[in-house]
C-alpha cells in the first residue's frame, strides 16, 4: 500500500517539474519572440522609391545644367532610393512617408530647361526653382501636379505663354513667375484658383487686360495690388493705375491728343476751303447768268 501511495507521489511530484519545464520553455520562447520583433522594428528599413519620383528627378537632372556643381548627389543610385520615411538623401529635396513632396532649388546658377517629366513627382506640393538661369517655356504637364501649392520659378529667362492649363491645380496658392521673358496675355482661367493668395508675373513681357477674375475676388479672397503685374508695358487694367490703362505713357497719350486735335484741324480747314470753292463757284455761275439776262445799251 505505501508502495504505491509512494509511486504516485514520485509521479505527481514528475508532472509538476515537468509542467514548470515547458512553463519555463514556453516564457524563452515567447521573449525571443519579443525580442525579435523588437529588433526588427528598430532596424532602418530601405526601400526603393517611387518608379514615378525616379523618373522624375532624372528626366529633371538631364534637363539642367549645373555649372557650380551644386547637385554633385544627384546620381542615379540616389534617384533609386532618395527618401527614407521622412529622410531626404537628395540635396533640395524634403520627403514625406518615402516620397518627395518638396523640390527647393532657388539660386544655384542652374541652367537648361524646366523638364515636362516633373509631372511624375506626383506627390510634389512645393517647387522653386527661382534665381537660375533656366530658359524654355513652361510645360503645360505641371497640370499633372495636383498636389502643387507653391509654384516659384522667378528671376530667370522662361518665355512663351502661361499654360493656362495651371488651372488644374486646384490647390495652388502662390504662383510667383516675375522677372521672366513671359509674353502672351494672363490666362483668364487662373481666376477659378480659390486658394490663390498669391500672384506676381511683374517684369515680364505680358500684353493685353488683367483678368477680372483675379482682380474682382470675393469673401475673404486676398485683393491683389499693382505691384504684382507691373513692368509689362502693354498689360493694361484694373489695378493698375489709370494711366497705365492700355499700356500707353503719359507722353504717349499727350502726343494722341495733340495729333488728334492737328488731324481735326486739317480737316477742318480742308472742309473750309471745299465749301469756299463751292460758294465761289455758285457765285461766279450767278452772276454769269444776271450779266446773260441783262440788256444791251
């Protein structure tokens, strides 16, 4: 009888050790487990960009000339890979969750022309590329950006028209294009941009009106002054000053004023003396026919 009350003894005591064994195993197990994961998620994750954003940043890089070496990490290997999470690799460029959402380019002596592929940057919100060199038009693509809000190319040589098709995006709120070689007129369709607050096209070679509907905004729309569209001397209306009401000088328009008054005298005078003509002609004819009706003495 005790031997086997003492059999059972043993074999409980057995089945305790062995399940405080696998409790034990099982907590390693699951610590390592935690572990790893920790590890893991602490560990800098590379991916690679964009296809878009590659595209991009190289169509861009082949555009542009660098003469100052500015952009020496613009290579191919950093177009592969240029944002980390929030980190750029890319000198002007800041990132935002692995894609480049701003490109700040302004002074660097950058030359060539504003690649239509930037529309590939499809998540660019910002894009300045003032104070360079750079020629060319604007390309009509930038349409694409639909993210975009700050536009600057000022202070460079681009030419042709705006695209009008810059209506397209929709969240632009600051488009800066003075001291350019810009002509043609101002698109009308810019004035369907609400959130535009602010528009400078000064010292270009813009002609015709000043759009009604970026000057006559309602609510709490900002009112755009004159600063913003002078040196375009053929650009004309409100709010520009009135003198400077289509495009014409003071000197411009006394010299109107008194050409018009000459060629209203010239006229004058020339009509005078067709009717002294007339006059005298009727008159010698009358008096033809009196001397025909008087007698002979």
């Amino acid at each position: 009888m005790m031997g086997c009350c003492g059999g059972r003894s043993r074999r409980s005591r057995s089945i305790r050790s062995s399940s405080r064994s696998n409790s034990s195993n099982g907590g390693f197990v699951w610590r390592v487990l935690l572990a790893s994961v920790l590890t893991w998620a602490a560990l800098p994750r590379t991916t690679r960009s964009d296809p878009s954003d590659e595209a991009c940043l190289t169509h861009l890089s082949e555009s542009l000339e660098d003469p100052t070496r500015s952009l020496q990490n613009w290579t191919k290997s950093t177009f592969s890979n240029p944002c980390n999470g929030f980190t750029s690799y890319l000198q002007g460029a800041t990132c935002n969750n692995g894609r480049i959402y701003k490109l700040s380019l302004p002074n660097l002596s950058l030359r060539g022309s504003i690649s239509p592929f930037l529309a590939n940057c499809t998540n660019l919100q910002a894009l300045d590329l003032s104070s360079n060199a750079l020629t060319g038009p604007i390309p009509t693509d930038l349409q694409y950006l639909v993210n975009l809000a700050v536009l600057n190319l000022s202070s460079n040589r681009l030419a042709g028209d705006i695209p009008p098709q810059l209506a397209m995006c929709a969240y632009l709120n600051v488009i800066d294009l003075h001291e350019n070689l810009l002509t043609g007129q101002i698109p009308q369709q810019l004035g369907l941009l609400l959130r535009l607050s602010a528009f400078d096209v000064s010292g270009n070679r813009l002609s015709g009106p000043i759009p009604t509907t970026l000057t006559n905004r309602s609510g709490n729309l900002p009112k755009l002054n004159a600063t913003s569209f002078e040196g375009n001397k053929d650009l004309y209306g409100y709010p520009l000053p009135p003198l400077k009401n289509k495009g014409l000088s003071v000197l411009a328009i006394v010299g109107i004023g008194l050409g018009s008054g000459f060629a209203s005298l010239v006229l004058s005078f020339t009509g005078v003396c067709i009717w002294l003509k007339i006059t005298e002609g009727k008159m010698a004819l009358e008096e033809g026919k009196i001397n025909h009706l008087m007698p002979d003495y």
